[in-house]
C-alpha cells in the first residue's frame, strides 16, 4: 500500500455543501459582517478525568481554555463555524466560490486535516475517486509535501489557540455555558447574529460565568462525581446535543 496521496480538486462543489466550516475569530467576525450564520460547537473535559485521549493531550490542552464549572473545573474548546446545512451561500450557479480569494483558512486546507491526531483517509472526504488520481503529490506518510499547505495548516492551529480564550469570553456573553463532554458529542449552538456580530466586534471580557456540562449517560455523570463538576441530562432548548 503506498503511503503517498495525490490529490486533483474536479471543481464538483460537494465540499462545499452540507458541511460547517470552521472559522477563526476574524474569518467568523468576517462571515457575520456578510450576512451569513454561525454556528457553535462546543466540547469539554476534566483535566484529570475522562473526555481526553492520552495521545491528544498537548494538542486538546493547547486549544482550550479553563471555566468555573461546579464546584470544580473544566476546559472547554470552541469551535466558531460557518453554518452550511445545504449549499454554502457562496457557491455560484456553477458550483464555483465566489469569494475564493478571501475563502477560510479550511477551505485553503481542504482536503488535508487540521488535527494531527486525524490521517487524511480519501474515502472520508466527499471528493470523487478521480480527484485523488491525478495531481501533485499532497501527503507523504503522514505530513503534507507542500510547504505552503503545512504554513497554512500551522496557522489554522495557531489561531485555534489564539482565539479560545476570545470564544470562550463571547460564548459567556452570550449565555451558551453548556458543554459536552469530549469524545460523547457537542453542544451546538445557534446564536442570533445581530448579538452574536456585536460581541464579534466588541470581543468583551471573560466574565467568569459558571458552565455545566451536558452529560445523558448517568454511569458517564456518576464518573465526573468527584471532579466537582456540574451536569446535566435534562433535555436542551436553547441548544442542540450531538452525540456521537
């Protein structure tokens, strides 16, 4: 089996339609200003409890940020994402962006992965079989051959962590203190934009809201017991659980 992968964007637009994008602060700040929906994705753990993979450690911690939770404490990771449940508004009749000079930074990615711990696997991605049967040569082993692409995967993650602390500061005020536990599933969120684009361009100050975590499964919520930690199993109305 070889361990090399070429890839050939075909121009079919299936990438860009039904997924959401995730954005950073500025390209979310961006996208309101334009019109479109955010949506907010949110997971979180216990630094010394479950919802964290060993491996993942370095990698989790560096793009979240700690919240008052219970009695105890969580870190939370944020994920600002443009909203797309069909086409994304910026395809034209053709299946074309029309903003592909200033598309995110994940659309610059695509299809390689921003996380180090996901393997780009062609048969995950939306793309036709003849994409990844012509083109350069876009990963060897496990790392991307293309200097510019791995510059630009460098950034996305940078601003990962640049940005939590923001997103987190904005979540509180907006009220969206809910989390899931990593690894179970988020809480998706979909805040009205014209509150939402008044604190993307205030970007206000942690107020040390209290969180709470969305926990369903009682034996997963009777292990989070001793970390402190505040849950909950009722029924979200603000709100949506992914669970996976």
């Amino acid at each position: 089996m070889s361990d090399s992968i070429r890839f050939a964007c075909t121009g079919c637009g299936k990438c860009c339609s039904g997924h959401h994008v995730p954005l950073t602060l500025a390209e979310s700040r961006q996208w309101a200003r334009a019109g479109g929906q955010v949506v907010v994705l949110i997971e979180g753990f216990v630094a010394d409890g479950p919802g964290m993979p060993v491996e993942q450690r370095e990698h989790v911690l560096r793009r979240s940020h700690p919240v008052a939770c219970g009695s105890g404490e969580v870190r939370v990771s944020v994920t600002f994402a443009a909203f797309n449940p069909g086409r994304c508004r910026n395809l034209d009749a053709n299946d074309l962006c029309s903003i592909y000079e200033t598309r995110p930074l994940v659309c610059r990615i695509y299809p390689a992965e921003i996380n180090p711990h996901i393997p780009l696997r062609p048969e995950n991605k939306d793309c036709p079989s003849e994409a990844w049967e012509q083109g350069p040569e876009l990963i060897h082993g496990s790392l991307p051959v293309d200097p510019e692409l791995m510059a630009l995967i460098d950034a996305s993650r940078q601003a990962d962590r640049e940005d939590i602390a923001a997103k987190v500061a904005i979540c509180q005020a907006l009220g969206m203190t809910t989390s899931a536990l990593k690894g179970s599933g988020f809480t998706a969120w979909l805040p009205d934009m014209g509150a939402l684009g008044k604190v993307l361009e205030q970007l206000p100050a942690d107020d040390g809201s209290p969180w709470m975590l969305h926990v369903p499964d009682p034996a997963v919520a009777d292990v989070l017991l001793p970390h402190g930690v505040l849950t909950t199993a009722e029924a979200p109305v603000y709100y949506a659980y992914i669970g996976f």
